[in-house]
C-alpha cells in the first residue's frame, strides 16, 4: 500500500513510522473497521505495508498514543481498533488552544453562531426526562453568590446546562464543538479568575433566558429556542467581556 500523505511544502516531512500510522488508519477506514475489530499480525503488517518489523512497532506504538489502537497480551490478545474518547479528544484539542491566548470574543463569536442552531433543532424533540434534568440544573443555583467561590461553582454549573444540551444533538460535530467550548470557557472563567467580583446580573439574565429556553423546548418552539439562545449568548458575551475587562484591570494595577 503506497504511504500517501498531504503534506504542503513548508511543513517538515514526517517521519516513516509516521506516514504508516497514517497508511495504517487510512487503511482501517477503507476496510470499514469498527472499535474492537482485530487489527492484522505483525508479520501481516510488515508484508502489507512493506515495511520493517521497527518501523511497524514504531507506527502501532504512535496509534495506541493516539488512543486509536488498543494492545491486549495472553490468549485471544493482539491489536485492536480504538476509539478516542469524547474525554481525551476535548483535552488533545484543548492542549492546542492552551498556549493561543484566546478571548472571551475568540469563543462567543462561534457560540454565538452554534448555539441557537442546536437549541432550534431540540426544540420539541427532547424528553420530558432530559427537560427536567435541564430544569434541575438550573435550580442548583437558585440565589445570586455570596462569594468568589460560590460565583465560580454557579458559573460552571450554568455551563453544564450548555453541555446537556450538546449531548443531545443529531450532529455529533455540533455537539463537540459545543461541548468542547462550554468546557474551554469554564477553564478559561476558573484559571484567569472570571467569577471575581460576582456578577448579579451575569447570574440573573443567564437564569431567566435558560428558564425561558427550557419552555420554548417544551413548545416545540425552534424560533423561539432560536432567538432565546440568542440573546443569551450576546447578553452573555457583553458581561463576560466586561468581566474579562475587570481582571485584566486588576492584573495591570497589582
């Protein structure tokens, strides 16, 4: 199988253990392999792909780092197709994003653009289950906080709300990038201190719009659920603009 890789010119050439990895999962997705599948030998490896016996335990070696393959050793042990966890992809991507310096804006200019859609296509397709654990979510902050720490803790758990909803989208690229982002604003507000001072109209507006969208879901209402989700994301970007203004203001004259 030829090693084909879509390399631009300026990028360094990858490494032959890696251009197999890449031939290696290429191949398991022409052969439509699903987790679990058992993955070829070594000595099938090495003949397929024409490669050394080093180089092959070099490229298996990068897929189970990737978390894509999965080694078991005794009886009815050898290789196997792995998939990523929701868990540590969000953290892989996460390791990216960690040193680019991104803004409140940097994230609400997509939450902004993805998430009335999701709360549109849920509107009148969610469970009388799933609605009253979104309603309990929002009950567990029920009064405005009386400190840094409470405000922190009510901050993520409005989040939360924001995540429920993304496991429930049909496009499940949607619903990572949604949850991926809820997740990336809630170690963004904790690390760089966002929840301090405490913010009562942050707490009271984010309440009352997540009340409102909850019933518009109920409806059956995807215009509604649109528009809500909307200004909630706006009204929220504003105050946590202006809460990120606040740290920085701090940071400059401490």
């Amino acid at each position: 199988m030829p090693l084909v890789t879509t390399q631009s010119k300026d990028e360094p050439r990858l490494s032959r253990p890696v251009r197999v990895a890449e031939a290696i999962k290429d191949w398991v997705v022409e052969k439509g392999l699903k987790k679990g599948d058992r993955l070829p030998s070594e000595p099938e490896m090495i003949e397929q792909f024409g490669m050394a016996k080093g180089t092959i335990r070099e490229a298996m070696r990068i897929l189970e780092a990737q978390g894509l393959v999965r080694t078991r050793t005794g009886p009815g042990g050898g290789s196997f197709v792995h998939e990523v966890s929701k868990q540590r992809a969000r953290a892989l991507l996460g390791n990216y994003f960690y040193f680019q310096d991104l803004t409140i804006a940097d994230i609400y200019e997509l939450r902004c653009t993805l998430e009335p859609q999701l709360a549109a296509s849920l509107a009148g397709k969610l469970s009388d289950e799933f609605l009253d654990q979104l309603e309990a979510n929002i009950a567990s902050y029920p009064e405005p906080a009386q400190s840094a720490d409470e405000e922190r803790e009510q901050h993520i758990a409005s989040l939360r709300f924001h995540a429920l909803l993304a496991t429930q989208s049909k496009n499940k690229l949607l619903g990572f990038l949604i949850d991926f982002m809820t997740n990336m604003l809630a170690d963004l507000t904790v690390y760089r201190k966002l929840y301090n001072p405490p913010n009562v109209e942050l707490w009271q507006r984010g309440r009352d719009y997540q009340e409102h969208l909850v019933q518009a879901l109920r409806d059956g209402d995807a215009a509604a659920a649109h528009q809500i989700m909307g200004d909630h994301m706006a009204t929220a970007q504003t105050l946590m603009s202006l809460q990120e203004a606040e740290m920085q203001k701090r940071f400059i004259s401490e």
